[in-house]
C-alpha cells in the first residue's frame, strides 16, 4: 500500500487514548469523519490518512514506517521496545504501571515476591523492572483481566495499568510499587522523507501549540496605574503584558496569560495588588 507523499497517523481504535487522540487531531485543524469499525479515513483539508489500530500494533507500524506517526501510551512503547522517535508527550491519558498485591497480603515491599508469582500484560517492562531490583519472580503472561489473577489464584500479585485505581479498590488490590509513568505520547517512524518531514513539522507546531493551551489562561483585570510594575512581575506574559489606559486615567487594564498551576495562586496577589474585574477566558491554541 503506497502513500504517495500522504502522512498516515496510527491512532488507537478504541479504548482510554481514542477520544482524546481523535479530539487532538480535531484541534489541530485535521478535517476528518470517524464512522465505526471504519480501518482508516482520509482528511479533507490536508494529505492526511488516519489510521485507527489496536494499541499495542501502534508502535511496530511506526517502527516499520507503515504509519509515519502515532499516538500510543509510553507505557506500550517502552514494552515494546519500537525504534520510533518521541516527538511530544500530549498530557492526556495519564496513568500508572504498577505492582498491586491483596490488601491483607504480607507483601510489604518489591523484594518480598521473590519466588512468587506476577500476573501482567507488560512482560518485557516488569523482566526488567525485576532484574533492576535483584528480585526472582515468576510473570504470569495474561491478555486481560490481570486484577482478578489473585483472587483465581493464578498469581500472588499483578502489574497493570493504575488510573483511578477503583478496579484495585473494586477487586481488594492495593499498589505495592509503581514502575512508571505514562501518558499519551507523540511518535514518529525513524526515516522520513523530506517531503513528509516538512509536514511533519506543521503538525508538530500545531500539537505543540494545543498542548501549550491546556497549561494556560487567559486573564483581563483592572488594575491601579501604580500597581504596573507589581503586576508585570505577577503576569509577565509571553514577552510582556498588554496594557491598555481607562477612562478614569489612574486605572489601566491588564491583558496576558497565567499558567493554570499557579492561576489561584496569581488571582490572589492581583487582588491584593488592587485588581478588580477579573475576567478569566480557556485558550483555544497557543503558539509561543
């Protein structure tokens, strides 16, 4: 299957990164129609073919160059060990892989499974993660349904995927260890022609500038004329605040963007600093 210069992006089909890849995409400006079942479809404003796939075929299609690019959970790429480049970790579909044990189990620490048995769907990352700490245990390989392998008996302790942690709580599992961090990540295939690097490029500035939007706010106040320079230190903006004059000439009205980590934290001190008639807009992209 040839693409003739068309850039293929491996998406997950369906699962927990499905929504949000397809909304990211969406928010780059990819003009496409999802329809079930459907393998693929073709954007309408850009020579774009989506590609919608199992999760854990994502990084080995990258890797093969069969998709040029692909948003996958870290977690499958450091399973799988695919030699594709990490272009842009999204900060969506975040969650843990952890080592969770029964709750009334004497299993304190890694090392007290020594000589047990692990049930998982991460074989290759818990090897390692065992080996990293001098412990020999058995992994039990299982496709599905890793929480209840204690409870059948199948294994002393499992190691999956930790979100909430509501299915640990549902099934009495408690963590015992993380291993990592994961979240949806940006992937791309190792050799890329020049062509379709340059477009590649384009939607890495436009993924980058949705992601940037998420971590900011936009913020409008009025402020004291003489409370300018308190301000600029509490919003700096990208370069610099806007400020425009009010009809009441001590009074100036103060424009910029504040990260939403430290929004309350800044609302706050423009308070003190006399702001009045804050107003507080979501950016929809942001490109620095």
């Amino acid at each position: 299957m040839k693409s003739n210069g068309t850039i293929r992006i491996a998406v997950q089909r369906s699962g927990r990164l499905s929504e949000g890849s397809l909304n990211l995409l969406k928010s780059m400006g990819l003009q496409f129609e999802t329809y079930q079942n459907r393998l693929f479809t073709r954007c309408r404003n850009m020579p774009i073919d989506i590609l919608f796939l199992r999760d854990d075929d994502i990084p080995e299609y990258v890797q093969d160059g069969v998709a040029d690019l692909g948003i996958v959970g870290s977690n499958l790429l450091d399973e799988s060990n695919a030699k594709a480049k990490r272009l842009l970790s999204l900060d969506f579909g975040f969650c843990s892989l952890a080592i969770a044990v029964p709750e009334q189990s004497e299993f304190k620490t890694i090392v007290d499974l020594a000589g047990k048995k692990i049930a998982t769907s991460y074989p290759q990352t818990l090897k390692r993660y065992l080996a990293e700490n001098g412990v020999d245990a058995e992994v039990i390989l299982l496709k599905g349904c890793v929480e209840v392998a204690p409870a059948l008996e199948v294994a002393d302790a499992i190691c999956d995927l930790v979100s909430t942690g509501s299915t640990l709580r549902t099934n009495r599992l408690t963590v015992l260890e993380t291993i990592s961090k994961s979240q949806a990540t940006l992937i791309a295939t190792p050799n890329v022609s020049g062509e379709k690097q340059q477009l590649i490029e384009r939607l890495l500035l436009r993924a980058g500038g949705v992601q940037e939007a998420r971590a900011f706010k936009y913020i409008m106040f009025n402020l004291p004329e003489k409370k300018l320079e308190d301000a600029k230190a509490l919003v700096p903006g990208c370069d610099s605040p806007t400020v425009m004059p009010l009809a009441d000439p001590a009074m100036i009205a103060v424009h910029s963007v504040v990260e939403e980590e430290r929004f309350w934290e800044v609302v706050e001190k423009i308070k003190e600093c006399g702001g009045s008639g804050i107003l507080v807009s979501p950016i929809e992209k942001f490109i620095r």
